[in-house]
C-alpha cells in the first residue's frame, strides 16, 4: 500500500475544532457580533432557501466562521452572499457557490467522502469547509502570500486532516492520489489532464471552465465524473471565478 507523505508544518495554537451541529435540535445561539452562531444560522437559512439541501453542507457552513477569513475591513460583509478580495488579485468565494460546489462535489453521498484535492487555498474559508466533509483535504495554492495567510487563517481550528501545499495547482498533486474528489477555486478552458488522471475511478470533479465560444471568458461550472465507461462532462449554471493558471509566484 503506497504511503501517504507526510507533513512537517504543525499548527502550535491550543486546539479549536468545530464540530458539526446536530440536525435533531439547532443548539441556542451563542456569541456576540460577528461570533455569534445566529449570524451564521441566518447566513445557512438563506442558503437551504437558495436550494442548498444536504444537511452535512449545510452544517459544515453554519460551523465555520467566514468571518475570521476576510480582511477587517471587510468583516461586515462576510456572511453575505458575496464574493470579496482577500488580496493579490484573488476572492473569497460567495457562500452560494461554496455550499452549491460541495453539494455537487458529495453527491448526496452518506458519510463522509474520502481523500479531497482542493486546486486553489486562497484564504482558506473552502479548505476548512471541505474538511469537515472529507476524510483528507490536500489544497494547494501557487501564491506563496496567500499559502502563508491561509496558514494563519486556519491555525486557531487545527483541522488535523488538512494538508496547505505551496505548488502549481494544474499539475495537481499527485503524491496524494488517487483522490475520491477534486474541486478548483479557479476556470480554464479545459481541465488539466493531471487532474483527470489524479481522480479515482468513481470519483467526481467540480470545477469552473471558460464556456466554448463565450464573450470575455465567460464561465459555467462544469461536474466531471469518472466512470469505467469514460469520462462524463455536464455544463451547469454560470459562474464567475478568477481564471486558471500555472507556475507559482
């Protein structure tokens, strides 16, 4: 059995896991401000009203604060429906499109999934999602000053089955492989081959792809599944997410 790498960095903070919430009884509020859990019920309520249905997405987003991933500025507008710049010419994904792209990544699936690849860290909000979703989340980001901040975005949860990578997200990563799902925070044209080729057979990919033809780059997002018979390719909805390259910097 090949064997998994292993990871050097270690987060040093005092432990904070968030644990999913029950789906028997919603617990009462807590907090005040922007930490309190009733600002992220809201924001989960206008998800689930969205169309957003499976409830271990949803509480995986009601247990995340998006808060403490965006620029003080900023923090206001975090539980909005609302992408925002978190520097270096990149965004935090609206929550809509988070929530809808691991709906899509799960697949109505029972339990967890297996082993993530995330192609994209930004500021780390999605990495943490995942992980409350999936057994292993390995993301990897070319931006070296996003790399650092998603690091000390998550330090306070310390996510033990997270994994930040600095490298080139289109050749993915393939010491991980094989992955039982792969998602990008970036579109293209088309999907690398390398991710493809990291994905397990049965496996699903969610990811945002420059629509043929289109005016300006125009996105949709695009589910790839990988079965025996072949790859199959569905066209969804359109997004807009910031474009797809290769190379670190």
């Amino acid at each position: 059995m090949k064997q998994r790498p292993s990871f050097p960095a270690r987060l040093d903070s005092a432990p904070l896991k968030p644990r999913l919430a029950s789906h028997s009884a919603p617990a009462a509020p807590h907090g005040v401000g922007m930490d309190s859990s009733a600002v992220r019920l809201r924001m989960v309520q206008k998800l689930a009203a969205q169309g957003v249905s499976d409830s271990q997405v949803l509480s995986a987003m009601g247990a995340i604060e998006r808060h403490r991933f965006v620029d003080s500025a900023l923090v206001n507008q975090a539980y909005e429906d609302t992408s925002l710049p978190i520097g270096l010419g990149q965004t935090i994904s609206k929550p809509g499109v988070v929530s809808r792209m691991a709906e899509l990544l799960r697949n109505g699936q029972p339990g967890k999934l297996g082993r993530i690849l995330e192609i994209g860290t930004g500021c780390g909000y999605q990495a943490a999602v995942l992980s409350l979703l999936a057994t292993e989340v390995y993301s990897i980001e070319r931006l070296r000053g996003l790399h650092e901040k998603s690091r000390e975005n998550l330090r306070h949860l310390r996510l033990p089955n997270l994994h930040l990578l600095f490298g080139d997200g289109m050749a993915g990563y393939a010491k991980g492989a094989p992955y039982a799902a792969i998602i990008s925070a970036a579109g293209g044209e088309a999907v690398p081959q390398a991710w493809v080729d990291q994905l397990a057979m049965g496996g699903r990919l969610v990811a945002p792809v420059v629509t043929a033809g289109a005016q300006g780059g125009a996105q949709a997002l695009m589910v790839l599944d990988k079965t025996p018979q072949g790859v199959r390719q569905t066209l969804l909805e359109a997004v807009h997410f910031v474009p797809l390259k290769s190379g670190v910097a």
